[in-house]
C-alpha cells in the first residue's frame, strides 16, 4: 500500500512498508504470516527478516506495517552495479506458512516476486 523512508543515517536508513491484505471471499483466511524473507538488489543480498501472523475477516482488508533496516555497506554493489548496467532489479524471496483445518495442520508455500526498472 506504501513505502517510506523513516530514517536516514550515514551508515543505515530504515524503510517503512505497508501492506494491505484484502480479502473478497465470504470466509475468513487462515493465520498466515511470512517465515522468513531475503531481499536482493541486482543480486545482492540486502536485507532478511520475517512477518508476524495475520488474519483477515471474510469482505474486508488489513494493514501490515514493517520495518526493513538497511546497511548502505550492503546496496552500494548492488547500486553500482545497476548504474553500469541501466538496470535496478529488487526480488524479495521467502515462505509463507498458514495454519488450516482448524489451526491443526502448518502448510508452506514458497514465493518470489521481483520488480525490474531500466
């Protein structure tokens, strides 16, 4: 839903995601949440961490905010790299896990989404 840039250090800032989770079904999902996530910029591993359980109710939507820490140290190959390339790829990988059949059974799912410019 949003991205901002909530610090700027000189080694680190800190970037603030929102999600919205919107569900158009007639049943509630299951508690879901993201296990663990690794972004990557054109390669470069920049940033891990995880999301905390989720539920959204049958016809409505739900925000998540999170808070990603980023070491200028980590994206400054990555940067350079996309300036001699013309191009900025960030892919974000990680398993999304969810409890069903009453909270009784842990399923897994892996993704991976990636944005490309340039």
């Amino acid at each position: 839903a949003g991205v901002s840039i909530t610090r700027l250090g000189l080694s680190s800032c800190d970037i603030a995601i929102r999600f919205r989770y919107t569900n158009p079904s007639d049943y509630d999902t299951p508690t879901f949440w993201v296990s663990s996530y690794s972004i990557y910029v054109n390669g470069e591993l920049v940033a891990t961490g995880s999301m905390p359980p989720t539920k959204v109710v049958a016809r409505s939507s739900v925000y998540q905010d999170l808070t990603i820490a980023v070491e200028y140290s980590k994206v400054s190959r990555a940067l350079v790299d996309a300036l001699l390339k013309g191009k900025l790829v960030v892919e974000v990988r990680g398993e999304v896990r969810a409890k069903v059949l009453f909270g009784l059974l842990e399923v897994s799912a892996p993704f991976t989404s990636t944005y490309s410019v340039g």
